[in-house]
C-alpha cells in the first residue's frame, strides 16, 4: 500500500475561496454563501478528481460574489467564460478558466495597507507552474 505522509494541496477553486473575504460574497441570487459554503466546500474536497464538479463550484463560487467584486466588463464576458469553464476537458483548461475569475476579482478593494499586488504577483506566480 502507499502512505501518503503528507495531505494533499487544496484543490484551486478552495483556494481562491479561501482568501476571498466575507465583503466580497452576497445573496445574490437568493444564495446565502454563510449556509452554501459548507455544501460547496464538500463538494470541492469529495469532487476534487472530477473536473465536471469542480468546474461547477467554480461557477457557483462566480455567482456568490457580490455587485463590485469583479472587474469592470466581466459581465460582457461571463457566459462566454462561464461557457469555457463549463466544458473545461482537462485539468489546464479549468486552472485557465479559474485564473481568469481571479483576474478579475477586484482583490484590491477589499485588501487594507496594500501589499494586494504582491499577494496576485505570487498567485500568477503558482498559477503558471505545471503548464507545458
């Protein structure tokens, strides 16, 4: 049998939600994030092999985040991202979907004393590593 010493990383979507500040989720929708995070989160862990899941908690994710969280024209663009993400086929194409919401969180308005570019020059960073 193989032992695993050490647990896996977070999967990407767990990631990014993680350091998503409480200001920047809303009710959008009728979703209460404070009562759909614990489903979202056992979702992400029990679906973390399956693209097709993680895909769809990444656009659940999308979806809960409040009016100013994302860039100005994401909107123009959403349902052709939400389109991509969605039919994500491998692991890359779903990490591409995934960095371009992170682009366009607006990370900075909910960052206090700066430091937000060096925090998204080391996510562009680890976002890169692995492709080929």
């Amino acid at each position: 049998s193989v032992r695993h010493d050490t647990p896996p990383p977070p999967p990407p979507p767990l990631d990014v939600e993680e350091r998503v500040p409480w200001e920047m989720v809303s009710s959008a929708e009728g979703l209460d994030w404070s009562l759909a995070r614990p489903f979202w989160l056992q979702n992400v862990q029990e679906g973390r092999h399956e693209l097709c899941t993680l895909a769809q908690a990444v656009g659940t994710l999308e979806s809960a985040l409040a009016e100013g969280a994302l860039r100005r024209g994401w909107e123009e663009g959403r349902e052709a991202w939400l389109g991509e993400l969605l039919a994500a086929a491998t692991a890359t194409e779903l990490r591409d979907a995934l960095t371009r919401l992170e682009q366009a969180i607006l990370w900075s308005a909910f960052e206090e004393g700066g430091g937000g570019d060096d925090k998204e020059a080391g996510r562009e960073e680890r976002a890169g590593k692995g492709k080929g």
